[in-house]
C-alpha cells in the first residue's frame, strides 16, 4: 500500500495536486487541487477505491469536476500498473 501511496503522490504531483492524510484511520487519504477543491481518496483493497469531492461551503463548479477528472485519471493509471 504504501507503494501505491508514493506512486501516486508522484502522479498528483505532475498536475499540481497535493495528497496528505485524512486524520482518520484506515486506507483514505485528502487530495486537493491547486484551485483548492478538496477530494477525499478511499480504497478498500486494491484495485476498489472511490473518490469524493468534499465542497466545503462551494457550489460544484466545472473547475471542480475538472480536477475531478484528472485525479481520477491519476489514480486509474497508478492502479492500473
């Protein structure tokens, strides 16, 4: 898991995102965007994982689904190798 981990904070990386730790136990992990979207990244074992857009007082804008987009991308590419 934790290769997985390092992996994708490489990928995040490439299109500007920054992923860190929940604060909770377990498998999930806070991904935000550079348009400060904020995401939250579970994975039950690999390769099941989902992903889901906290908006924190915002309306779900292009932007957003956007970001969306790409961290799913990011994500789908890591599990996938």
């Amino acid at each position: 898991m934790q290769n997985f981990e390092q992996s994708l904070r490489k990928k995040l990386k490439t299109i500007d995102c920054e992923i860190r730790p929940s604060g909770s136990k377990g498998n999930d992990f806070e991904i935000v965007s550079p348009e400060n979207d904020h995401f939250w990244l579970y994975w039950h074992s690999l390769p099941k994982w989902q992903l889901f857009w906290r908006p924190w007082g915002r309306s779900r804008c292009v932007k957003a689904q956007e970001w969306e987009r790409k961290i799913r991308e990011a994500i789908e590419n890591v599990v996938s190798c």
